[in-house]
C-alpha cells in the first residue's frame, strides 16, 4: 500500500491495522451500548446483539482477567461499564 494511503486510514477514528484488536473494539462497543440502554449487563447467554454473541465474548473477557491474560487498559475500560462485575 502506499504510503499516502496508509496515512489517508491512520487518520479515520476508527482505525486500526490490528485485526483483533478491531473485533475487540467493536464487541466492547456493543457491550458498552448494552450497559448504557439497560444500566446492566444481564445479557440472555443465546441472543445475539447487533451480531455480536455479548455473552460469550463477555464470559470470555472476564476468564482473562481471572487468568491474568487481560491487558490493563481493557480490564479498567471494562469495569467501567455499569453492572460489572468481575464474578462469573
């Protein structure tokens, strides 16, 4: 790619070159969404929201952090969330 287009990308808010780092984004987006319209996070574990299996990918989230695997930034992003709780 050349070099003018990657930076024409860099500088789109949403950005990243990091693919997992994109779908980790947009699962704590729809999270983050869930929490602030419900003020919780009691997600039904089958439904799916805007594509997303929340459930799963929270259980997931707070098995890293149980395990120590979960970066900082994203443990602190998370227990911001209204009705956290790091508890399975």
């Amino acid at each position: 790619m050349p070099i003018r287009g990657a930076e024409v990308l860099e500088q789109r808010s949403k950005w990243m070159w990091d693919g997992h780092a994109a779908a980790w984004e947009a699962s704590f987006e729809v999270l983050a969404k869930w929490a602030s319209t419900h003020r919780d996070l009691k997600i039904p574990f089958d439904e799916a929201v805007d594509g997303v299996r929340v459930y799963r990918w929270l259980l997931r989230q707070k098995a890293l952090i149980r395990e120590g695997k979960q970066p900082a930034e994203r443990r602190r992003r998370l227990e911001t969330l209204p009705g956290w709780s790091s508890g399975g």
